[in-house]
C-alpha cells in the first residue's frame, strides 16, 4: 500500500451513491481500498450532496431512479465537469435512442424502434415477446402480445414518454466490464464467463461509437458495462444495452484473487484519469 505523503498533493476523491444508500452499493464495497492502495483518497456521499462541489473527481456509480428527479440530475451534472464519466458522456447515454446512434454508427445491435408521443405505435401481431420502456428512465416490460404491449406504449406515450422497443431475446446475454476503455471482466447469469472476442469486439465498438458521439476519448469512459446477447440462433453477437452512467460492474460475483486484480485495474485507472487533468499526486507540491 503507498503511504500519504504530506507535502503531496492528494486530490479529493469523491464516490457518487443513490441518496438512498448514500454510504454506495455493496457490489462496490471494496473501490475506496482499492483507491486507498494506490495513495488516492476517496469517501463516499449521495450525488446531492452540496459536498460533491468541492471534490477534486466525482465518480459517479449508484445515481436510483433519477427520471424522478430528472431536472435536479441534469443541473447536477452540468455542475460538475469534473465528474466521471464525463457529463457529455452521462447525458448522451440518459436517453435509449442512443442504440439508434450506435446502430448508424456501424455497431451490430438488437432491432430497436422509437414512437415519440402521438406517433403510431407498431408491434406486428406474429412477434414472439416484445419488451417495451420509457426512452428515458427505468421501467422495460416485457409482453407476449402484441395488442398489451401497444396498450403499454399508448399509456407511456399520454405521460409524454418517448417509447422504446425491442424484440424479447431468447439468446444469452452477457455483460461485458470495461474500466477505463479497456476490457475488464464479463459476466453470465451473474457469474464470471470467458466471452469470446466477437463478443468483445461488439463491446469494444459500441464503447468507441458512444465515446466519439459525447466527443471524448474511450478512455475518458472511466467505467462501462455493455450487455450483449451472443452469437446463437444464427445471428451474430449484437448488442442489447451501453451502461454509461451507473453500470453495475459485479465485483462480487468474481473470486478473490479476481475482484482484487480488477479493482486495482479500475484504480489505476481513476490514476490515469487524474494524471489528465493535472490531478496527479505529483502535480501539485505543497510547501
């Protein structure tokens, strides 16, 4: 472990939670002795406390249902441009018409259709399960008929929701892990798997297509979880969802030896990202 130094600059590292579990989500448990290794200091606090202000890096990672208090969110992040990931990042990934970019952008991606308010909602009656969801927000359902899933829509559109949907996948699905552009971990049912690298290359791409769409580079996305479905039923691997603004990374379904690697990958990462912004330990001497 390095030791504080105290004629070192230590940049004020702040973990951004839900303000209903302000002390951050379990599955991250371990994040600030991992960054406590490396000589970074960091606590935790809500995304709403006024403290965040005063922090040197805001990293983002448990935000809850924010479309409840969407105003406040947005406010929040333009507040912070220190925070990571980047605000152009977070508010690019808000909204789940961001698949439509990715998909014009070249990225093999789930079949995906938007109806804005008053537009006619289409769901072919021979479909096999469709899931349904605000474009902004939580609350994806899925229906096996056609009629309950435009029903569905039809209300989520007279709230003045944009409504987003997909065919149901049958295939499975993984989470793919990045921490600071690069590949992490990926995940299966919640357990750690060996995805094949057409798997990670779709990962890959759609990580490079959302950095350049915010205009930032793929390592200034400190912290990104893909979910794709695989290449089965004739198909080849297409993604499904870019988790940008507070991934679950599934710290806790790897092993020890795992999980401490990993963290110390995303802590070098936090490292690097400081060291960017002229935030490193050494940029700053004090007297």
């Amino acid at each position: 472990m390095k030791l504080a130094r105290p004629d070192v600059f230590h940049p004020r590292i702040v973990l951004a939670a839900d303000p209903a579990r302000p002390a951050g989500p379990p599955d991250d448990a371990g994040l600030v002795a991992a960054l406590r290794a490396r000589g970074l200091h960091a606590r935790w606090l809500a995304w709403t406390d006024p403290a965040t202000a005063g922090a040197d890096l805001v990293i983002l990672r448990a935000v809850g249902d924010h479309r409840s208090h969407q105003a406040e969110f947005a406010d929040r992040i333009a507040a912070l441009p220190q925070m990571l990931n980047p605000p152009p990042v977070l508010t690019w990934n808000g909204d789940k018409r961001y698949l439509l970019d990715l998909s014009d952008a070249g990225v093999p991606t789930v079949e995906t259709t938007v109806f804005a308010p008053g537009q006619v909602v289409r769901v072919g009656d021979d479909v096999d399960g469709v899931v349904v969801a605000p474009a902004v927000g939580a609350g994806a359902r899925r229906f096996d008929r056609a009629d309950a899933a435009r029903e569905h829509a039809h209300r989520l559109q007279a709230s003045g929701q944009t409504v987003v949907i997909q065919p149901a996948q049958t295939r499975q699905r993984i989470a793919l892990v990045f921490l600071g552009g690069a590949p992490s971990h990926a995940l299966a049912a919640a357990a750690p798997v060996d995805a094949d690298f057409g798997v990670w290359d779709v990962g890959q791409a759609a990580l490079a297509a959302a950095a350049a769409q915010a205009g930032v580079g793929s390592d200034e996305i400190l912290l990104a979880r893909a979910v794709v479905a695989d290449g089965a039923e004739g198909a080849g691997p297409q993604l499904l969802r870019l988790q940008l603004i507070d991934p679950v990374l599934g710290w806790t379904a790897l092993g020890a030896d795992a999980r401490a690697r990993h963290q110390r990958q995303f802590a070098l990462a936090v490292e690097s990202a400081l060291q960017r912004r002229g935030l490193g330990p050494l940029s700053h001497r004090r007297p």
